[in-house]
C-alpha cells in the first residue's frame, strides 16, 4: 500500500460516490437488468494484468450501477431503509482504512474499548437499565446483523438450559416462542441451534391484536407445551415487526418469561432506533425484566452497512457459550480476566472495527440532531398517511407508530384486493420513479411504504402521492 496513490486513488473514489449521490434520482429506483445481465458484460476470467483505477470505475458506471436497486435513492421506500450519511461513510472508511482486527483485547485495545464504551453511550441514549451496560452489570457487542445476535443469545440460552437440565441430550425438549410477525430471522437461529422444527412455535396474530402478541396465546402455548414435557427456553418480542411496525406488549412478555424462566430477547431491529426519542421510549418498557435487546443502526440511524447493537443482562452465559481458544491467542490481559475479548460474542474470530462508524454517527450529529432525524421521518411518514387517509379509495391496513405506512387501494370485493394492489405496486415500481414493497397480514395484502432515506424530504412523499394517485387511475377501479 503506497500512501500517495492511497490517497489519489480513495479520493477519485470519492468524488465518484459523490457524483453517484448528485445524480442518483436520474436512476430507476429499482434495478431493471434481468437475471445474468452482469455475465454478457464482464469477462469471464480475471485480469492477469493489473487495470488502471480509471478503467475499473468505468466499468462500475457503466455494468455495476445499472445493476443497483439505489437504497440510498430519495425515492426508495421499500423494505426498511439501509440509510447512509456522510457521518457513517466516514467512520466505515476509517475502520476498512485502518483494518484491524480487534478479535480480543490485545490484538488492538481501541477497538475493544471504543465499542465497549459505544455501546453504554447506545445504551443510555435509550435509557436501557444499567443491568445492560458494562457501567452497570452487563454489557454489549456490535455484530453485522440482527440473525448473528439472536443466534449467539439462542445459543446462550440453550447452553445455559441444557446444564440446568443436566444433559444436551434434553435439546429435543427445548422450544422457542415467536409470533407469526416474528423475523423469520429466529426461526432460522432456532434451526441453526439444533431447536427440533416442531419445537418452533409461531403464535398467530390478528387485527384485534394490530398484530402484536397476545401474552394470553403466549402462556396458553407455554402451559400446554410444559404438560406435554417440554422447556420453554426462548420467548422473542419486537418493537416494530417487519411486516407492518406491530409491537409486542414488553411488560406483559417480559413478566411471563420471568415466571417461566426463559430467555426473554427484544428483537428492535428497526424500531429501536426510534426509541431514543422520549415519545417513543415507553415501548421499551419492561425492557428490565429481558435478558438481551438487539437493534439495527444500520437500519434507521444513519449508520452505513452493517451494524447490529445487543446488549445482555449476563454477558457470561453468552460468553460461556461462544468462548473458544487456541494458543496463539493466548495472552496475559485475556488472563488476568479484566478485558473483554469480543471474540467470544459472537460466531466469527475475526471482527471489524464497527465501532468507529457508530461512534462518529454519535459524535457528528449528537442526539439532539439523531432524535430530529427520526422525528422528520416519523413526520414525513405521517404527512404520507394523511393523504392515503384523506382519500376514500384507499384505506390504511395496520395503524403507524413509526415511519412505515401499511396502505392499500379499498377493492370492491375483498377476494380481489390482492389482484388489485398488486397491480398498483407493479405499477408505480416498473415506472421506475419510486420503489415499494408488500405485506400480507391476516390474508390482506398491502403495500408498505418505508420513510426514512436519508435524502428523502417532504416533496419525495408528495410526489410518491401524486404517482400513486396516477397509477390508480388505471387498476381497473372506478372511483
Ligand atoms: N428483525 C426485524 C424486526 C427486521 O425488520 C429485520 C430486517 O428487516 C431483521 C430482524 C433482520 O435483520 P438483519 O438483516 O440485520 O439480520
């Protein structure tokens, strides 16, 4: 690595990215190319010779952005936003620059001790119990993604379980709680720990509920399961479900899992962002009586791709579960037992430097200017609801609480609302002005629209409106 062409080359990156953002709204939103494209563009063998920084940036222009679906575009509103900033560039190019890897403390300290103390600034900005912070009793790690977090907390639980039980021959006996709105991402951990599949329960939701869980259907799933010979091991709850924003009752969840005495994890994926606003903050409430929460900053917290926040009440149980050593590692401050070894969080040896990234995300803007983030997001999307509310060809599907608004055309009879809003859907994604996503929930399709690019303002929603509108016009509905 020579610092002169280190520093030419990253800053003709540079203004390359920030050409791509001056121009970004000129792109379909949603990639058009068809499955292979990229194999009729790019040679099928690598280069023996080096290329020159000028030609591969061509090519990134002319094969690779056609082939992008633009996350970061002003009229993305679809899944749930990845949004970038400047603050979050920054810190992702300090970590890959400096590329080290803080696998254990000594094998680079910084990296330990900037995440662990990132992690009780994350933690008190959403007034999490000291029992989750290390200033407290717990503490926490940054993984990529939420699917590493609950495996590693499901692998905890069922370690600590297991030797309670007295044997791992006892894992048949084990069983997983979740709703049916529940990321498929628990089930998938729950395979990957060895939960037997009938173990797995989905407890049904419904539109007297908005989807969120019943803790009734929750303690009827546990009792007959515990009459059955089974351990309930692992209860998961979210504030702010996937499909449409639902939130589990924490309290209520939390109090049956205490009685159980099972794990009980917050999936905040996408909503824990939200909740370092004191508006938002009551659903964490009962957040004490969990025994780990997960959010994703990379979601809705201006953090670039990727970062996943989990903290734990008893970091020992995971560790105990993930801890694994060899001698080249060893070494006098793993010993002495005062220094966290992040290795032993989580499924890989090697690990990034994240924290930089959240820590900068932190520092560039402070909370003051995050919580406005999430405000005007909250606020666009609530200007976007007035409109579909406004409008009596359409209805609202699942009532907001966050920046996500479940919509759909009202059909004239109810078998043909998936037809009809499909149709909507295909229509405004193919224009290539703006990109949604669906849900199905209690057998009603919708579409989802996910506010919270980090470019979007409130002419995007308006006009995401108006191209809705016009779209409507032709789904064979007569208004
Ligand atoms: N949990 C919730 C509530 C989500 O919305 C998502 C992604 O949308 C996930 C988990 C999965 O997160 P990850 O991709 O970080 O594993």
């Amino acid at each position: 690595l020579d610092p002169q062409s280190f520093s030419d080359e990253s800053k003709a990156v540079v203004d390359f990215i920030a050409e791509y953002y001056r121009n970004i709204e000129k792109y379909p939103v949603q990639s058009k190319v068809q499955p292979g494209y990229l194999s009729e563009k790019l040679p099928d063998t690598a280069p023996y010779a080096p290329e020159s920084l000028d030609d591969i940036l061509k090519d990134v222009s002319e094969s690779i952005l056609p082939g992008l679906t633009h996350w970061q575009s002003p009229n993305f509103f679809a899944y749930f936003q990845a949004n970038a900033s400047t603050a979050g560039f920054l810190g992702e190019m300090l970590c890959s620059g400096l590329n080290v890897v803080g696998f254990n403390w000594i094998s680079s300290p910084a990296a330990t001790e900037l995440e662990s103390i990132v992690m009780d600034w994350m933690g008190k900005m959403l007034k999490l119990p000291s029992s989750f912070l290390f200033s407290g009793t717990g503490g926490g790690v940054l993984h990529g993604s939420t699917c590493e977090a609950v495996v590693c907390t499901l692998a905890a639980a069922r370690d600590k379980t297991l030797e309670k039980l007295g044997g791992s021959e006892n894992i048949t006996r084990l069983v997983v709680y979740a709703s049916d709105q529940t990321h498929v991402t628990v089930k998938k951990s729950a395979k990957l720990i060895g939960i037997t599949k009938s173990n797995f329960r989905v407890i049904p939701t419904s539109f007297s509920t908005k989807f969120s869980l019943s803790p009734e259907n929750v303690q009827a799933a546990i009792e007959e399961d515990i009459k059955a010979g089974l351990v309930p091991l692992y209860l998961c709850g979210t504030i702010g479900t996937t499909a449409c924003g639902a939130v589990d009752p924490i309290m209520e969840l939390g109090k049956i899992a205490r009685e159980y005495k099972m794990w009980f994890h917050i999936d905040a994926a996408y909503a824990g962002s939200a909740c370092i606003c004191p508006e938002f903050r009551p659903y964490l409430d009962g957040v004490e009586l969990a025994d780990s929460i997960s959010m994703n900053p990379h979601k809705w917290f201006l953090t670039n791709m990727d970062c996943c926040c989990l903290w734990l009440k008893q970091t020992k149980f995971l560790v105990d579960s993930l801890s694994s050593n060899s001698e080249y590692l060893r070494n006098n401050a793993s010993e002495s037992n005062s220094v966290v070894d992040y290795k032993d969080w989580q499924i890989a040896l090697s690990r990034r430097f994240r924290a930089l990234k959240l820590w900068i995300v932190i520092r560039k803007h402070g909370l003051a200017n995050l919580m406005y983030h999430i405000r005007s997001d909250v606020d666009m999307a609530r200007r976007f609801e007035a409109l579909v509310v406004a409008d009596r060809r359409f209805e609202i599907v699942v009532p907001r609480k966050f920046a996500l608004v479940c919509f759909r055309l009202k059909p004239e009879l109810e078998s043909e609302g998936s037809k009809l809003n499909r149709k909507l859907l295909d229509a405004v994604n193919s224009s290539g002005r703006a990109f949604m996503t669906h849900g199905v929930v209690g057998g009603r399709f919708y579409i989802r629209v996910a506010i919270g690019s980090t470019m979007t303002e409130e002419h995007h929603v308006d006009d995401l409106w108006m191209l809705i509108k016009e779209k409507a016009q032709n789904c064979s509905y007569s208004n």
